[in-house]
C-alpha cells in the first residue's frame, strides 16, 4: 500500500466511524463524489488541502493523523536523513 493509499484509507475509516456520508463530506469540502471516492481509494494523490478540508469536515486534528502515521513517518525520516543534502540540489 502506497502513501496516497493509506492516507486515502485512514480518510476513508474516519469517515465511517464519524457517519458521514461520502455525499455530504464530498459537498462540504467543495469537490465531486468521485473525487472523494478516488481519495478515499489512493487513485488520486490527495492534496494537502483536502486532507485538511477532510479533517475539518470530520473534526480530526493533526494529533489524530499523527498517531495513525507515526509508523509511517518514522520510516520516511530514517529513508531521508541517509541522503546527503548536497545531493538534493
């Protein structure tokens, strides 16, 4: 499961456990059915923007999403911090 899939997933749980409709969360954050349906399904790479529209619609806060990726954001800190910085540029 990439990143998109898993942010989509953790997007997707929270909104069925808040019962929130995709319909109603779609309309709320000002984009498609399908669009949503897409995030929730990690074909789109959701924008930061939408993950916070989400969050908003859902009431979650970042300490919510933080605990869901702790996992995963240590990995990605271990992945980077090996690479030298004076190879980025």
């Amino acid at each position: 499961m990439d990143l998109n899939e898993k942010i989509g997933d953790w997007l997707f749980r929270k909104r069925v456990g808040k019962d929130v409709g995709q319909g109603a969360a779609a309309r709320a954050m000002g984009i498609s059915r399908h669009t949503l349906i897409n995030i929730e399904y990690g074909r789109n790479a959701v924008t930061f923007a939408n993950v916070i529209k989400l969050m908003g619609v859902l009431g979650l806060t970042f300490s919510d999403f933080d605990e869901y990726f702790k996992e995963e954001r240590k990995h990605y800190a271990t992945k980077y911090a090996k690479r030298n910085v004076d190879d980025c540029g």
